[in-house]
C-alpha cells in the first residue's frame, strides 16, 4: 500500500535561524595551544613542507588536505526549485551540499560560486584553482551548458569531475528501476521507458539507461516526443532523437506514453491521471520534478504498481545524496583520474544492494539517512575503477 510518510511542518524562523553565519567551518585536526605546535603548523616548519612539495608536486597529496578535497561549483543559473538566483544566493544550497558530502562520505569540500555564465570563465576559473583541490562536483548548471563544462573539465583537469545534477540524478534512477524491476520480476532490457525532459537529468538518465541494455527509450521536450524528423533540435536532442524512438512515434505525451512500462518524469511539467492509466500493467511511475511531482503519487498509485517521487515526504524517494558521497568518496579512494560509465552502473548496483533483503513496492531504494549507503557506494565505484585500470 502506498502510503504518504508523516509530513515535516517546517517553521521559516527555524530554517534562518540553522544557516545563520552558513552552515560549514574549518575544524583544526591538532591544537595550537604551544609555541612548539604554532612553529610546526606555521613558520618555520611549513616552510620545510612547502620546499618539499616545489621539488615533488606528488608529495601535495600526502601533506595537504588538496587530494581529498571535492570542490562544489556552481553559477547559481539552474537551481532545483528556484531557477537562475544567481551566485550569492546560491551559495547556501553548496553550502548544504558540502554539508552532505561531510555527513555521508566523510569529505572536505569547500563550496564555490562563480559570477559568471560564460563557459570559457568557468573552465577556466577550474583549470587554474586544480592545486586547491582533488574532484570537482558540478551543481545547478543550466542546459546546455552543463554539458559543455563538464566535458572540457573532464579533458582538461587530472582529476575526477561529475555534474551531479546529471549523473547523481541518473544513477540513483537506474537503482530504483533496478529495485523495481527486482520487485515485480520484470526483465529490465525488456521495459519500454519514457522520459520526460530533456535537461541535464533527462539526458544523462537516457544514456545511462541504455548503457544497461535499455533499448526502447521514447524522450520528450516540452514539444514533444523527439523523432529524427524534427528540424527544431539541438546537437544533445539530436544525437538522443538517433538513439532513441525505435518506433518512429510523433506527437506527445499521450502517443507516448500508450501501453509503455515506465515514466520518468524529469521536467516541470504535467502529466493527466488518464495517461498514467493508458500505461501497461504493472506500470512503474518515478515522477521526480520538485516540490511539486509531475502527477500526485497517489493518483499515480491508482494505476502503477510501484511511484516514486523526489520527496521526503512519499516511499521511495529518489534523491542525489544515495549516490554521490558515495561515488567521490570511492573515486578519490581509489586514485581515479576519472568517473566512468562502469563507476556509475556499480554505484546504482551499490544502492540496491543495501536493501537487496527488504525490497518491496514501497521499498525500492534505501532512505537517503541509510548509513549503509555510502560505504557500499564507495567500495562499489573503487572496485569499478580499479577493475578498469
């Protein structure tokens, strides 16, 4: 039975009051309560580490806290919920997401907001601050551009680099449906996906559900379903009208979404009861768009066997914080100069795993309060990258 989780009233005083002077700061890992402590921390003692590392830039990653550092980076245009805010008003939520990294990882990060859309300002803004740090996780980055910078971050910079907005977003995706599939018995290669929206989320669901042998994928925009017809595409819609739609449909939502398995809604749009309804048996509804779902989970629960929504306050929240501590914290465990499609699809296996005994409909993938999540995560991506050499 789905069933809504008790509701969490939260008061406006309460929430200003907890960021008050931000919600982070820098703890010291040993006193400097002597003269003898402060002359090792500082001068003259740094002074012989800092020679050390001109001579052998390897020993920063021994004598620095840079190695295992993840830079949380954003430009404040696309921020879940709230849009283009701009840097400044950005910062609280990379602020939070630094705070989750501590939390479930236990990593340093230190948040970085950038007063500028330019691509080119971006990358190379990265490129030069690369000594400061050790992995670079992208935030509330519109499309297309996310996809530009996280490509020339990853070409340009040594270290590992994910847009979580993207590739969090999908791997958490690919565990519930695998959790969902593992719960009604269905073979996943078998299932006929729609996926609305076709921003960062939408995108990298699409490839990573294909990556897994997921071949009947059918993707719209706010247009519509995209077909090798339509001359209105971009280069990233383009290249995914070529790859997926093997039946050639045209038309919308309601074309699309007649006798398919699965919706996932990535987008802010709306989707009527009855299209739900016109969906196979057994149908699966991950309707993900914050705060408010493309269709009610209840009124979805009416036709699908199994919903899940991006929120706290339903079964089967689908949340980026399942994955992400997880995989950077295994990426930089393991040396990786990058996070690869094999990392990922171990990551969403990782997810499941933890919950491999207590799977049911309302019970597909793990609360993002499982503290059994991250190091699972972590041990699956090292053992990926490793694997990979």
């Amino acid at each position: 039975m789905f069933e809504p989780s008790p509701h969490i009233v939260l008061e406006d005083e309460e929430i200003f009051e907890a960021h008050v002077a931000g919600k982070l700061s820098v703890q010291l890992r040993a006193p400097l309560d002597t003269q003898r402590a402060l002359s090792i921390a500082y001068t003259p003692g740094v002074a012989q580490v800092s020679r050390a590392i001109a001579a052998d830039h390897t020993l920063a990653a021994r004598y620095t806290w840079a190695n295992r550092l993840v830079a949380v980076v954003s430009d404040g245009s696309a921020v879940l919920g709230l849009g283009d805010i701009g840097a400044a008003a950005a910062l609280p939520v990379m602020e939070g997401k630094s705070a989750l990294f501590k939390a479930f990882a236990g990593l340093d990060s230190i948040p970085i907001v950038l007063d500028t859309k330019d691509p080119d300002e971006i990358a190379e803004t990265l490129v030069r601050l690369r000594p400061t740090f050790g992995a670079v996780n992208l935030e509330d980055i519109s499309a297309p551009r996310c996809f530009e910078i996280e490509r020339r971050l990853i070409e340009a910079l040594d270290c590992p680099v994910m847009h979580d907005d993207q590739h969090g977003t999908a791997i958490v995706v690919l565990a519930a449906l695998i959790g969902a599939t593992k719960v009604l018995g269905r073979d996943m290669s078998s299932l006929r996906v729609v996926i609305s929206g076709v921003g960062a989320a939408g995108v990298a669901c699409a490839k990573i559900l294909m990556s897994v042998g997921i071949s009947h994928i059918t993707v719209l925009d706010s247009r519509g379903i995209l077909h090798r017809g339509r001359d209105d595409l971009t280069a990233v819609k383009a290249e995914l009208a070529q790859r997926t739609n093997p039946d050639r449909l045209t038309g919308g939502m309601v074309e699309a979404l007649k006798g398919a398995d699965v919706f996932l809604g990535v987008s802010a749009g709306v989707v009527p009861e009855e299209l739900i309804a016109s969906m196979a048996p057994d149908g699966i509804v991950f309707a993900l768009s914050n705060p408010d779902p493309e269709i009610h989970p209840d009124q979805a629960a009416r036709h699908a066997a199994i919903v899940a929504t991006g929120r706290s306050d339903f079964p089967n929240q689908i949340n980026n914080v399942l994955a992400f501590p997880g995989v950077f914290l295994g990426a930089l465990d393991a040396g990786a100069r990058r996070i690869t499609e094999a990392m990922k699809v171990a990551a969403a296996e990782a997810i499941v795993s933890v919950v491999a005994d207590e799977l049911a409909p309302d019970r597909i993938v793990p609360s993002p309060l499982d503290p059994r999540v991250g190091p699972a995560v972590a041990a699956a991506v090292a053992q990926a990258s490793d694997n990979s050499g």
